[in-house]
C-alpha cells in the first residue's frame, strides 16, 4: 500500500486484519504519539473493535473510547490496541 501526505511519500506491505481479513489502511498518527505512518483496521464491524470499549480499564461509563486493532510497520508489524472513538 501506498501512503502519501505532505509530499511523502510511504510504501507498505499489504496488510489485513487477522480478526475480520479486512484490508488495513495506512494512517499517520499525531505527532506526539512517536509513531509514524501505521496501518489500522477501520473496519466498524471487525470483533476485535465491537466492543472493544469494555476493554479499557478506568474508562469513564459515558465515554464512546474503543481499541482498533493496528501494526507498526517501523516495528516489524507489531500488533497494538489503538485507542479510538466508537460510534
């Protein structure tokens, strides 16, 4: 897959989540996370998303925070819990 954003340009590997064998998407994560271009499953529907929210430990009742499943390409796709808003 190819990522571009500012002029640059990032290639990565083909990626697909191993929970619901939807093709992952690049994304650059902020600035201040560490990390640089990543690959996240966006799929709503994926079971490791779905519920995810009672996953969080200290998680206010009232928040809508989730985990999508994600890699680390720059850490020989390492998988991680990516924190997120569910809808």
């Amino acid at each position: 897959m190819i990522h571009e954003y500012a002029g640059i340009v990032t290639e990565l590997e083909d990626r697909v989540c191993p929970h619901c064998h939807k093709p992952m998407e690049a994304w650059l994560a902020p600035p201040d996370s560490g990390w640089g271009v990543i690959v996240v499953c966006f799929n709503n529907e994926c079971p490791h998303y779905v519920g995810s929210d009672k996953d969080i430990a200290n998680k206010r009742d009232e928040s809508r925070m989730g985990c999508r499943y994600a890699e680390n390409p720059e850490n020989n796709y390492a998988p991680f819990n990516l924190v997120a808003v569910c809808f």
